[in-house]
C-alpha cells in the first residue's frame, strides 16, 4: 500500500541549487570588468575598438548578471568563461610576446577560477580580491593617466620586458662621439634592438614614459662631403613636409653649434608637436629630435628644448 502511494505520489518541485558567495563574488568581478573594458574603449578608441573587443563586453555583461541572479547555469558558463579567456587569450598574447597584457589576463582569469572552483571558502575569496584588487587599480591609473596626460605605470610593462632601463646625465652615441644630456630624473633609454626595429637610422631614443614624449638622435655621415648647415637644415624641413599630414612650420631659430626646426604634423593619425636639432658638422650630420603630443610638448618645454640645445658632436668638448 506504501509503495503505491509512494508511485502516485506528485513529486516536489525541484530546488534549485544556492549560488555560493564566490560565484556572487565573481559575478560582480565580471560586471566590474565590463565598465573597465568600457571606460577604456571610451579613451583608447583606436586600441580598443572592433567586434572581438564588443563581444567580451556582451559576455562578461551576461554572464556576469547570470551569476548574480542565482542561478546555477551561470556557474558553469563563467567557469568556461574563465578558463578559457586564460588558455586562448592568454595564449595568443604570449605568442605576441606582450608579457604585461599577458599578466594582466592571468590575473583576471586566475581571480575568476578562485572563485568558481568548487565552493569557494574565505581565504580563496579573499586571495582572488586582492588579485583582482592588483588588477583593477593598475588598470584605473593607466586610463586616469591617459586622461591626465600621465601615466606614472607607463615605465613598468616595457621597463619588465628589457625594452627600457633608467638613464640621466650624458647620454653618449654609439655611432659616433656626440652626447646629450638627459634630467637626471623620469627618463629611460631605449634598448638599441628595440630602437632598430622602430628606426634603421636612430642611434640613440630617449623618453619619459609617463608622458610619452621622446628625443631621438641620428647621426650621418657622406664621406667626402662637407655638409652645409643651411642647406641640412632646408633638407630636414623638406622631409618633415614630406612625411607629415597638415604640416606647420612654427618657427626656426639658430642654437649653439646648429639650429632647431619647431614644427608640427600628425604621424599615424597623432597630432605631434617636434623640436627638431640641427647640427652640420664637416662630413657628418645630426639630428637630435624631440617630439610629443602638443599638450605634452607645452608641459616639457623647456625639458625637451633642453635636451636638444645641450648637443655636442663631441663628448669631450661638451663640458
């Protein structure tokens, strides 16, 4: 008699699984994420724009308000989410060699498989805060310093990956004994393989990453040849003509041992404001070239004009 009861017996109504305090957690780490993605695309349009960049935002918004619905299907797309956003891009940004981006997807993938793994406990919960913590306040200060006009965690990613080290004082050429003199302070020196793959012809690159400004020298020389200085001069403003969009000719001025070229033009799409040396010397020529965006320009201008005007062509008669 049980048993029949027991057969005709409506059953209950499933219940649906209680979402843990990590899938909750990881829902508004995804959410969080969203408005990063957003605000970046809003100031970098250029280096954040395009369907990929769309669809991670449509992702991350759904599966993000999924999980904190409560509901258990969410779970295992943010889990897939997770891992996968760890393996793919991860791995194409290795194969990038783009190691700052790559450390940077880590420690958003890794915060979200914390807490999703299983049911996360308290000190899961909190070890994928503080990663997620990490990530998010370096990403806030490079988009405010992309506002501001600085950035003071610009020199980290490539001074991580060897492509800068710190440099002031006299900074010495490698294809020829000139030097200049750099502040003693926020300026980094490019590495030459680095520098050679950006420019054949650049000998030495300066810049101060937090305002993304730069001075580059190149030294050349036609043997045989003594080089007019007015006539070099009248040649690099013709090549500025050349290779710029919406050329400016701001002005020229004599400096010691050369002249400066101020000009502006956009390069790529950038509007560039330059401070361009001149320096005819017998057989060689040398440029010592300083440029960045106008705003910048107007901050450093003294710094940059500095640099350029403290040219020696050669090292022992600079002091």
């Amino acid at each position: 008699m049980h048993e029949m009861i027991d057969v005709l017996a409506v059953p209950a109504a499933a219940v649906e699984p209680e979402m843990t305090a990590g899938s909750r957690a990881a829902g508004i780490v995804l959410l969080l994420n969203v408005v990063v993605n957003l605000t970046a695309m809003a100031l970098l349009p250029h280096e954040s724009s395009g369907l990929s960049a769309l669809h991670g935002l449509v992702v991350d918004a759904v599966v993000g308000g999924g999980l904190l619905t409560g509901k258990e299907k969410w779970h295992k797309w943010a889990l897939v989410r997770a891992i996968l956003g760890g393996v793919v891009y991860g791995g194409i940004l290795a194969f990038q060699h783009d190691y700052s981006a790559l450390a940077f997807q880590l420690m958003l993938s890794t915060s979200l498989v914390l807490l999703l793994l299983g049911e996360a406990g308290p000190l899961r919960i909190a070890a994928a805060a503080v990663l997620y913590g990490a990530y998010f306040m370096i990403t806030a200060l490079a988009l405010v310093g992309t506002k501001t006009g600085s950035n003071p965690t610009a020199a980290s990613a490539p001074a991580a990956r060897g492509d800068i080290s710190p440099s002031g004082g006299t900074l010495r050429g490698t294809k020829a004994d000139y030097c200049i003199e750099l502040p003693k302070e926020r300026w980094y020196l490019r590495d030459s393989a680095v520098v050679r793959k950006d420019n054949a012809q650049a000998d030495r690159w300066a810049l101060r990453p937090d305002l993304d400004a730069h001075v580059m020298v190149i030294a050349e020389e036609v043997p045989g040849t003594v080089i007019p200085q007015d006539q070099y001069e009248s040649a690099l403003e013709k090549q500025a003509r050349k290779n710029l969009g919406a050329f400016q000719m701001i002005g020229r001025e004599p400096i010691a041992r050369g002249a400066a070229l101020h000009y502006s033009g956009t390069a790529k799409g950038m509007m560039l404001e330059y401070y361009r040396g001149a320096f005819a010397e017998g057989s060689r020529g040398y440029q010592v070239i300083a440029f960045a965006t106008p705003e910048t320009f107007g901050k450093l201008r003294d710094e940059i004009t500095g640099i350029v005007k403290s040219f020696h062509s050669r090292c022992d008669l600079a002091r």
